[in-house]
C-alpha cells in the first residue's frame, strides 16, 4: 500500500506502519479516531467486515492488537462469503498468473475493445488516458488494472473481496499510480462521486444481489463521469437447465474436487474446438434461443447448451479455472437486456449502450448525469 491511497480513503484514517518496502507498507493498520483498524498484510489493506472478513487473530497477538470489529465465526457462511471463497481459492491455485501471459493480454485487450464498442487497441489507450482517477472492482490477477495505469496519466483503484487482492497488488506493485484494497462492492471505503471511471467486467452478478450492487458502484461515479460492467446474459432454457443442474452439484463440492469435475468439461470444449466445424442453420430455433446462421459447433453447444470453454489462446489449467469459475461460485446471476435496462432507468443516467461484445454477456457503457 503507498501512502498516496489514503488521499482517497473515506472516513479519514490514520496509519500505523510494521513492515515497509521500495515505497510500499507491506504489514500495518489503518484505524480511524474510534479506535476502529483496519489490517495491511502482504500490501493489501482490508476492508472486509463481518463474516466476510478474514481471521486476523494471528496479525493481532503478532502486535499486540484487540479486534476492533466483531466477527462471529460460529455463525453459518453467508453465500457470499461462499462465493468468496471459491474466487481465492481460484487465485491461490493459480498463484495470480490468470491473464497475465502475454497471448491472454493480447485477448483481453481485444476483448475490452468490443466491451467499450472501440475499434483498436491505440483507441483503448486513448480511452484511459484522461481519466484522473479509475476504480476497477473484481480486478483478479490485475491485468486490466495494470494496463489501464500504464495508459493513464491518473491513478488506478482496484478493489477486490477476495484473495485476488493479492494477486493484483504482485502484478501492479512496481506501478505508483496503482492502489489495491481488499473489499465489498457494498462497502467500498471511498467517498461517493469520486471517481471519472468504474468498470466491474464480471463482478455484480457474484454478489447477493445484481441490481443492488450496479446501484452501490454507480454512486462512486462523479457527475458525468463513466462506467462500465458486464454481467452474465440468460440463455436459452437448455443452457440454464444444464447450468443450474451442474452448479446445484458442484457448489457442494470442496474446490479441490470441483476443479476435478471441471476437466470433464473442459476436455469436452477442447475436443470440440479441435474438430473445427461449423453447420449451418437455414432456420432458427427460438424455443431454445438458437439463432438460424451458420455455428462453430464448439461456439453452438457453449452458448446454447452446457458452458464447456476453451480457448486455444490459453493453457489447459486455465481453461479449466474458467470453467470452475462459472460453475463453483454459489451467487452466479443471470440477466435480460430488458432486465438491465430497467434498472438503468431508474438511475440517473444521461447515456448508456450495450455493445455485442459476445453472446452470453450483456456488456454496458454509461454515463453518469452531470
């Protein structure tokens, strides 16, 4: 954590540093004039209250601390803490390399290009560019966050609630303008109206509830500022029977065993990716949602039947984590545009678009009313 964050930070907190390194407090707390603290370990300063919270008894006999927030561990997890902890087990096991490797970067960044409707990757850059300052919440191993700090001549937040806090802070911690903390989209530490851009690329439809998220964040938004998220679309009725059947069996199992469970999935995308096939359908089949037009029959079955991804860009652990990642989380929404469009409505909104970035998300660029 550099000391620049704390400019951000609201309620105003004081910090007191144990451990610091080429600029950055590695071990401390942060505590407000209540006596309220708040951990920095391994770079990251945590927010996370409640059963959300991790056990911080070791940090506190470490330096002598009383815990200054209740947590009770003998209540039952909360979904979203379940969720939670499937996202760090994911980082854990992937030690934050998902998305880093130069071939996953080239697809991100290609990817982000048709999520923003821009048509190349200089126009991205120039996206970023101006924006002062940027929150990304979900920023997993960090590589979004990363570029974007890299191409703007502001600062970047990112803030995840899970494990992949640390793998971001190791993948951005050489870059001065870019802050990591580990929180609850719905109990950001910043003032509302602050920031010029938030982007939550696949964050809003893991937490309890989808639209009370979308609302939380977009009052970080400042008047006339950006945002941009993309939640999971509702698929035809043979892809969601499937998937909630898969995830009524897999969110039981221990993370070791979904990740084994995964790889029958992940095989099957794989063999169907190599046969390079395509069929054309001269008619559609609107009871399943399946469009007349001419399919890879790998796309045909991941779209319209049973998430089985592959992708020839990465390897085959994480191909597999993508997989895990759909189908082991308990707090896995799905939504209409007409659903998400409502709910912008409601907001004060000067201009939004759903761009076509791929057929089983609904990719949103808005702007905040002045």
């Amino acid at each position: 954590m550099r000391r620049a964050l704390m400019q951000y930070l609201t309620p105003v907190l004081n910090l007191q540093t144990f451990e610091e390194c080429d600029g950055q407090v590695l071990e401390g707390i942060l505590s407000d004039n209540a006596g309220t603290w708040f951990p920095v370990t391994r770079g990251v300063p945590c927010f996370l209250r409640g059963a959300l919270r991790p056990d911080f008894s070791d940090f506190e006999v470490r330096h002598g601390l009383t815990a200054s927030l209740k947590v009770h561990r003998t209540e039952p997890a909360s979904d979203q803490a379940i969720t939670t902890s499937s996202f760090s087990d994911k980082w854990r096991r992937d030690g934050g390399a998902f998305g880093m490797q130069e071939s996953h970067q080239a697809f991100h960044r290609r990817w982000y290009c048709k999520k923003l409707g821009l048509a190349s990757v200089a126009d991205l850059q120039a996206f970023y560019r101006d924006k002062k300052l940027i929150l990304e919440v979900g920023p997993g191993s960090g590589f979004n966050s990363r570029f974007m700090a890299e191409n703007t001549s502001g600062h970047v937040i990112a803030a995840d609630i899970s494990e992949g806090a640390h793998a971001t802070f190791q993948n951005t911690r050489d870059l001065p303008n870019c802050h990591v903390v580990q929180a609850d989209v719905m109990d950001l530490p910043f003032p509302d109206g602050t920031f010029d851009f938030v982007i939550a690329d696949g964050i809003l439809h893991h937490t309890p509830n989808t639209r009370r998220a979308l609302e939380a964040l977009f009052k970080k938004v400042r008047p006339g500022g950006q945002m941009f998220f993309y939640v999971y679309r509702r698929m035809g009725p043979a892809r969601v029977f499937c998937d909630d059947h898969i995830r009524a069996h897999f969110t039981k199992m221990s993370p070791d065993d979904c990740y084994e469970a995964c790889k029958g999935l992940t095989e099957l995308g794989h063999a169907l990716s190599k046969l390079n096939a395509n069929i054309t359908l001269d008619k559609p089949i609107h009871v399943l949602g399946i469009p007349a037009g001419t399919h890879d029959v790998q796309r045909l079955i991941y779209y319209s039947f049973v998430k089985c991804f592959w992708n020839d860009a990465f390897d085959y652990d994480t191909n597999n984590l993508v997989n895990f990642d759909w189908y082991h989380p308990h707090n896995a929404w799905q939504h209409t545009e007409e659903e998400v469009e409502s709910w912008l409505k409601a907001l004060p909104v000067q201009e939004y678009s759903f761009q076509p970035a791929n057929p089983n998300g609904i990719s949103t660029l808005l702007r905040k009313a002045a």
